[in-house]
C-alpha cells in the first residue's frame, strides 16, 4: 500500500465544504470517525459523530454560514494515522467579514477510509 | 521498543511547567522539535523552535502567567509519531481569573527524545 499524502485527503475536505453549502449534515459520517472528538474554540469538547453533526448543524444556522472552504498545509501519515494542519475560511449569509481560522486535524483510517478523527481549530486574527 | 503510552510524555509535560513558573525558556530546547510549530489563538502559525521561545517569553511577560498546568486526557502514538488531546490551566500574576485552555500536540520522536512537534491550543469557554 503506497503512503497516503495530502492529494488522497482533498476529497475528504471537499465533502466537507459541500456539506456546508447544502447543509446535508448527514453526510459528515464520511468525514468524521464514528467516535470522533471536536474541540471548538470557546466551548468543551465535543464527542461522537452524532454530537458533532448537531455542533455544525447548530453554529451553521446559527451564525447563518453560507460557505466553508478548507487548505491543506501540511499532511503526513503513519500507519492509519495521520495528522494535517491547515487553514479554513468561513463566510456568511449576512456578508459579514469571512472568519479565519487554522486547524489541526488528527486522521484515522476507520472502515477502509480515511476521516477526521480529532478536529480542533482557532482563530487566525 | 515496548509502544509509548501517556505516563511516558508526562515527564516532558512537567518540564514545560517548570519552565513557566522559572521563566527558563531556554530550556524549551528538550520540549519542542527544532522546527516545531505553534498555532496560537488568534494570531498566525508561528514556526521553528527559535521562534517558539520568543512567543512564550513574550505572552508569559505580557500577561503576567505565573504558573501553567497541563493535564493528558489522551495520547496514542505510532511509530515515532503521536498525538495528545490534553487541558491546559494558566494562572496569572495579578489574581485574575485563570484561563483554562484545551489543546492538540502532535509528538515526534527527535534524536531519540519525543517533543512537541506542533501545538495548538483554544480556549474552553
């Protein structure tokens, strides 16, 4: 099995800015592990993929998100872990100034795919 | 070579604190890897070791921290790579109310010692 690099993530994090734009948060299980843990800024951490589909459910409509968009910076696995540091951009419907943020993502391989299985991040500003 | 578990990283963990509370932050030389990186909350990724010391000798002055405390709340490694959820408490000089804080270190093994290799951190409330 060749080494999994950053290219082989990228349609991970491209569902991830779909499920944003149509608010089909449903279809984060292809993104998060089943047991995953999200650590938001100003918040506790949050566990499991169901908690965390009502986390983005929640700030998506509540901050009225329009759009996400994500960059990998750097991508390195082991074995069927691997972690990425990137950048993301939220917009909003009320377009307001994008939010910035950096994140670190640890991944797993679960099930023969690839997922997020830790997700934190902050703001760049 | 027997897996590295948390008890293992925990002695490292107890140098950043002392470093802190002795304003010793040349010693961050056994705590970060030569090209560590740091996302710190509200500002940019801040790269290399160097660098690093500078970061934390100017929040500890500015904000006047007179003690850290962290705690592991998991570790997992793989190879010579690993990565720690933890919680993090800074207390202040003035009194103030301390920041309690929630963090991700990725963990690299570097001429045979593990070191934070990149550290991002946001708060919990």
């Amino acid at each position: 099995m060749s080494p999994v690099i950053a290219q082989d993530i990228q349609p991970t994090n491209r569902l991830f800015e779909q499920i944003i734009a149509k608010r089909d948060f449903d279809a984060l299980d292809r993104v998060y592990t089943k047991d995953a843990r999200i650590l938001p800024p100003g918040a506790p951490t949050i566990s499991g993929r169901e908690n965390i589909k009502s986390f983005w459910r929640t700030a998506v409509d509540s901050l009225g998100v329009s759009a996400g968009k994500l960059e990998t910076v750097e991508f390195e696995a082991t074995g069927d872990t691997g972690f990425e540091i990137g950048r993301g951009r939220l917009d909003f419907v009320s377009g307001a100034a994008s939010l910035e943020v950096k994140f670190v993502v640890v991944w797993k391989r679960e099930d023969g795919a690839w997922k997020w299985d830790v997700d934190i991040w902050n703001t760049l500003s």
